[in-house]
C-alpha cells in the first residue's frame, strides 16, 4: 500500500498527494471521497474534511485530494484503514 502523509498542496491547503499509485489505490480513494451514500463513514468523514479531488492520471498514478476544513484527520485515517482492508483482501 502508498504511504499517505498529509502535504500543503500549491493552493496553500492540506492535502493528500500521490505519485505513481496504483490504480485501485486513486479508484478507491475517488470513491471514498465522492461516496453519495449518507448513512456511509466516506460521506460523514469526507464532508467533514471538505475532502476535494482536485486532480488524478489513473496512467501516472497521480491523485490529489485537498481538504477545506480544518477537520480532515480522521478522514485521511479512515482512507488509510479503507486502503489497509482492500489491501489485506487483495489475492
């Protein structure tokens, strides 16, 4: 699994940033973010963050998702734990 460190981004907001991921990996973080289901940990967590998907090339492996509010924390952990269980269920 990429590492997922919180970065500023060239906005000056807090941000997630990701070079050369794998495809699952932007695929599974776009749908964490934009998850229209309310009754969903992505939706609570990621409107709480402000979690915004600024930019991805699914053929570079790119993704940037930045936050515009100030309570994004829990979101990049449970995007984390999110990855860690898709990994873990990988064959």
């Amino acid at each position: 699994m990429e590492k997922i460190t919180v970065t500023t981004s060239c906005h000056n907001m807090p941000c997630i940033e990701l070079v050369d991921a794998q495809i699952k990996t932007i695929r599974a973080i776009k749908y964490i973010v934009s998850n229209p289901f309310i009754n969903t940990a992505d939706y609570r967590l990621s409107n709480r963050a402000g979690a915004f998907v600024q930019g991805y090339d699914e053929s570079n492996g790119w993704i940037l998702v930045e936050f515009w509010q100030p309570d994004y924390l829990p979101f990049v952990t449970h995007v984390i734990e999110t990855l860690q269980k898709i990994d873990s269920n990988a064959p």
